[in-house]
C-alpha cells in the first residue's frame, strides 16, 4: 500500500556495505535502514514509522550498550521494544528521512519479517506500508 509516501528498507553490515538479511550467520550485528520520503507538497505532521522484527533477532538498543549513540535519527521520539522500533517525527514537502536500528542475529531458525509502516496519525490520506520476507539465521 503506498499513499502519498514510499518507503524502502535494505540492511547493511556494520562497515555500511549491502547484505542479504534472508540468510544471515548468527552472531552478526547489522543494521536495517528505512528510507521514507514524503511523496506530496505538503508538510507533514505527527508521523509514525513502526519497523517490526523477526523473533530470531534481537535490537541492540545503543542507548544502553558500548556501541554508544549509534544513529542520529531525526526524530521527536523513539519507542523501541523487544520487537520493534517506532518512531514519530514530522517531514517537510518532498522531504526524505533514514531510520536506522542496529540488530543481531541472534537465535537459529526461521522466521518471518513483517513490512515497514509509515503513516500521518491523523490523516488517512499518507500511509505507506511494504512487504514482508522470509528470513533466516544460520550457523
């Protein structure tokens, strides 16, 4: 579903070169990074983005570690649970934001990793969600 935003999430090695996520060795710290750019001529205000993460990997929250402040993502607030990051922000006409969260692969297996979703909170008019993959951690 795509409305007035486009999103794209690629997932990247701590050095920053492309990895491919549906097969990753366990143990690996990578990062998700989700481009979002705002499609219209209008600010935008109260934004949300939700990334949703597989159970077989874990988010360093680098607010907590010795990774330190790991991204400066340009937001009002950030939420990050056990399995998720949201966060809220506003975005100027035709502008485009990066999200990045650093996470492990941490338990062997199988799992599903659900679309990003982006959208106004109070306007039904800019919502973008994308599609899920399989993924999966290797030995």
């Amino acid at each position: 579903m795509q409305r007035n935003l486009k999103a794209s999430m690629v997932f990247k090695g701590r050095d920053g070169s492309r990895i491919d996520a549906t097969k990753i060795m366990q143990g690996t710290d990578f990062v998700a990074e989700v481009t979002l750019t705002n499609t219209s001529s209008n600010n935008l205000k109260d934004m949300a983005l939700t990334e949703i993460f597989p159970s077989g990997w874990e988010i360093v929250n680098t607010r907590f570690t010795d990774f330190g402040e790991f991204a400066d993502n340009q937001v009002t607030h950030t939420d990050i649970r056990d399995d998720r990051a949201n966060f809220y922000f506003d975005m100027k006409k035709n502008e485009t934001k990066t999200f990045r969260v650093l996470l492990n692969a941490s338990y062997l297996g199988r799992y599903y990793l659900p679309g990003v979703q982006a959208e106004a909170m109070y306007d039904n008019d800019y919502i973008v969600r994308t599609k899920g993959q399989w993924v999966e951690v290797v030995q």
